[in-house]
C-alpha cells in the first residue's frame, strides 16, 4: 500500500524489513519493491487460474462419467429386469395368454372390439363441418372398408374351410360390404364412396379382377356371374341414363359414376363373352349377337341425343372388340394374314385417333356425361 502511494518516508520502515529479509546487499528501492509486488501478484493469480481450471476440468470428467453411466443403465436395464426376473415375467405372460387373451379371443370379445372400432371411424367421420368434407369422405371409407379385415377375423374364428363354397362366400362378402358403404356414401353425397359402393356390388355379382404376371385379369368367375352382371348392369345402365334424361339427380347422384362407368363395362364385357362361339348361356348365338349389336346402337344413339359421351364412347370401343372377335371366329385360311395386316393398321390408326384425342377415355370416367 505504501509503495502504491508512492509515500517515501512512510515506506523506509517496509523497504528496510525487505532488504534484510531477502539478504540484500544494497537496500530496495520503492521501484524494485513495486516491481516485486506486481510479479507476486502476477504469480498467485497464475496460481489461482490454474486451480480453477482443473476444478472445471474436474467437473467435465464428472459429466462424461455420468452420461456414460445414463447410456449404460438403458442399454442394460432390459437385460438386467430379464436377468433378474425373467422367469416370473415369462410365467406372467404366458398365464396371461392362456387364463386371459385365448379366453377373450375365443368368446368373440376382440371381434366386437374391431368392429366397434370400425363403427367408431364411420361415425366420427359425420362430425365433420362441411368445409371439411373431402377428410371427412376418407375417414368414413375408413370406417366403410373396416369391415373387411373384421369379416375376415369374424370368418377366421367361427367357420371352416369349405370346398368349392367360394363363389357364394365372395358373393356374402361383397353384398355386405357394399350395404357397409352405401349409407355412408348417401351421408356424404360422396362419388368416391358411391364408386366403391358398386365395386362392391360387382364383386358380390362375380365380377373379378386382379395381378397376373405383370399385368392385370378381368372377368368372371362363372358363366353364372356372366348373365348376373350383365343383367345389374343393364338396370344400372338404364336407371342412371333415365335420371339423367331427366335432370333428376336425387339420393342416387353418389352412385352415378360407379354406375355408369362399371356399369357400361360390366354390360358390354359380358355381353362381349355371352356372344363369343366358345361359349354357350341362355341365349343362342345368333340372338346373344343380336343383342350385342343393338346394344352398341342403342347406346350409341342415347349418348349422342341425351349428351352422354361415356355411352358412346364405350359403345364405339366395344363394337371394334366385337368385330375382332368374330374375324377370330371366321376360318381365313391362306388370307388370315391380309386380315391380320389390316388389323394392325386399324389398330394403328386407332392408337393415333385416341392419343390425339384423349377426350374419348376421359369421358368414360366422367360423372356428369
């Protein structure tokens, strides 16, 4: 403090006890004792960081310690509960499953529980406000094709496996699940709903579709599911070409699409196999070709006088499938090639006319037309 306040005489009795303490031959001047006091200084806060740093070193080893034991302990805590109570955890389960999942399974509980859940989707899907209609469509098909896996555990659990009862079990399937999906297409006023609806409806006529190496099959399962949608769709075809006529759109419009797209393929197709000379129905040849022939008119006539390009179109595409058919079924003999040339630039021209007009597939899916 002298030395700072550069108070000589104060001083003198300082510098003295300095000099004779460090052995000095000549007495310190304040200067080099001002001198000395800053390196002391100097050292002891050297000395106090120093300490700091390894207390905080200290502390950052704790830490890492401590996170490795917390990622030790969750990577262990499972094998050890196991290790330690393994057995009494196996024995838990397994009576578990014996005295109260295979119980619950058995009397059907799961099943009501899936189905409730099912139901659940579908009601929760009419709460929806109207500006949220579209999510409230996709919950309700949730709910709608619910029914499916629910069926399955339903069939799965209370029946056995029978032989050559396929057909009709398809058709119990697809007749439930389209009474599944109409209510909720009706609430919603949904096309999609509506669309799946007679899908399902088809399905329980027959009608079938699926993969094949690569590609895709479409058709019927029995010469029975022929007639079967050929008749649903003449009903359909009719019905929706009336409402149309009409301007009437009413409780059916959901089911419009599905009925007049899956409705003029389903007739035509069918009525395409019914006429073929390899197969044999109700009809003769020559009448289920009659028919062929003044269905293609008829609709061809509808779709053009009531502005129902679907009707025509579909007509005009299935009158060509029908004119191939039947040079299939002639005998050409040597001349089958010239035939078979010609085929190929019809086809040709074909191609080109619909990919310049595009209008004539999309009109096929198409509700308003």
């Amino acid at each position: 403090m002298c030395v700072g306040e550069r108070n000589l005489e104060t001083c003198t009795v300082y510098l003295d006890t300095a000099s004779a303490t460090l052995g000095a031959a000549v007495q310190l001047t304040s200067a080099q004792l001002d001198k000395s006091a800053l390196q002391a200084a100097l050292l002891l806060e050297d000395e106090e960081r120093s300490v700091t740093q390894r207390i905080l070193g200290f502390f950052s080893f704790v830490n890492l310690v401590w996170l490795v034991s917390v990622f030790g302990v969750l990577a262990t805590l499972i094998p050890f509960v196991l290790y330690i109570f393994g057995e009494a955890i196996a024995e838990l389960l397994t009576k578990l499953y014996k005295d109260l999942i295979v119980p619950m399974h058995k009397h059907g509980i799961f099943e009501l529980v899936a189905y409730a859940i099912s139901f659940l989707f579908s009601a929760q899907s009419c709460r929806y406000p109207v500006q949220h209609a579209s999510a409230a469509t996709l919950v309700g098909l949730t709910g709608g094709l619910g029914f499916l896996p629910c069926w399955s555990y339903s069939t799965a659990l209370w029946t056995e496996k029978t032989c050559g009862k396929e057909e009709e079990f398809t058709a119990l399937t697809g007749t439930l699940l389209a009474l599944s999906l109409a209510p909720l297409a009706l609430v919603h006023g949904s096309s999609l709903l509506g669309f799946c609806t007679v899908t399902a409806t088809y399905v329980a006529c027959g009608f079938v579709m699926g993969p094949l190496f690569g590609g895709f099959y479409i058709g019927f399962r029995s010469l029975g599911a022929v007639w079967r949608c050929l008749l649903v769709s003449a009903a359909f075809i009719v019905v929706f070409a009336a409402l149309h006529v009409i301007h009437a759109r009413g409780p059916f419009a959901p089911f419009a699409l599905g009925a007049r797209v899956l409705g003029n393929f389903g007739y035509f197709l069918a009525l395409l196999i019914a006429s073929s000379e390899w197969h044999r129905g109700v009809l003769s040849y020559g009448a289920s070709n009659g028919l062929m022939l003044a269905s293609i008119v008829a609709a061809a006539l509808v779709g053009n006088v009531f502005a129902l390009p679907s009707y025509t179109n579909t007509a005009s595409t299935f009158f060509v499938l029908w004119i191939m058919e039947k040079e299939l079924e002639a005998k050409w003999g040597p001349g089958g090639i010239a035939v078979l040339f010609v085929n190929f630039v019809a086809l040709y021209l074909l191609a080109h006319h619909l990919h310049t007009h595009p209008e004539i597939i999309t009109s096929l899916f198409d509700q308003s037309a």
